[in-house]
C-alpha cells in the first residue's frame, strides 16, 4: 500500500491530477466547452495510463 501511495506521487501523477483539476473548473466556469474538456482529458488520460502500462511491459520482461 505504502508504495502504491509513493507511485502516486511521481511526478507524471500530480501533474496528471492537477491537469484534470484545472480542465474541469474550466469547463465548469465555460471558459472552456465540454467537448474540449473531453479532448484534452482523454488525450491526458491516455497518455498517462499508456506509459504506465508500457512500464509495466518492461517490468515484467526484466524479470524473465
């Protein structure tokens, strides 16, 4: 759990986090539309979860 919580805290994390934060008060305040709400996060989202499986890949071939 512990360093679950310590990953969390990488840097690519916050800044994933605090993206999401930011897009969403803008979107809520209009400054920006739903639709480019959904662009940026899912562009943010994919990158993020995509180096983190990619990651993952390179883990487990180590071992082997």
């Amino acid at each position: 759990m512990k360093e679950r919580l310590l990953k969390l805290l990488c840097v690519k994390s916050i800044l994933t986090l605090m993206l999401t934060v930011v897009f969403c008060i803008l979107s809520i305040r209009g400054i920006i539309s739903g639709e480019q709400f959904l662009t940026i996060f899912t562009v943010v989202t994919s990158f993020y979860f995509g180096t983190q499986i990619e990651r993952g890949g390179k883990e487990n071939n180590d071992g082997k």
